[in-house]
C-alpha cells in the first residue's frame, strides 16, 4: 500500500468527520492539520516501512 500525502490527510478529516460525537469536534485545529501536512513522515520510520509512512496508522519509529 503507497499512500500519499493527501490520501492521508483525506483519511484524517473523515475520521474527525466520523467521529465528531465522540472527539467533540467539527475538524482537527488548523495548527494540527498543517503539522500532518508539512512534517516528512517518511524520514521518521525505518527504510522496511517509507512506502507505508503516508497511511494513516501508527507505525514504529525504533525506539519502542
């Protein structure tokens, strides 16, 4: 799976949009939405998973 950028932050707006009841929230703060935008993802997890760093799941970053 080669998620990209946008693909991500779709998936994020409609999991907020999901699951607004619950989280209180119309949409994440705008501060918060420009970090997932801007911050390179794929420098943060390990080589085996950069093709998966734009899905919107956890993944490791090596240090437990």
């Amino acid at each position: 799976m080669n998620s990209t950028l946008q693909d991500m932050i779709a998936d994020i707006e409609n999991e907020v949009i999901y699951t607004r009841s619950s989280i209180g929230k119309n949409r994440l703060i705008s501060r918060v939405m420009k970090a997932m935008a801007t911050v390179p993802r794929h420098k943060f997890v390990p080589p085996r998973l950069k093709y998966q760093a734009y899905v919107n799941h956890p993944l490791p970053i090596g240090h437990g």
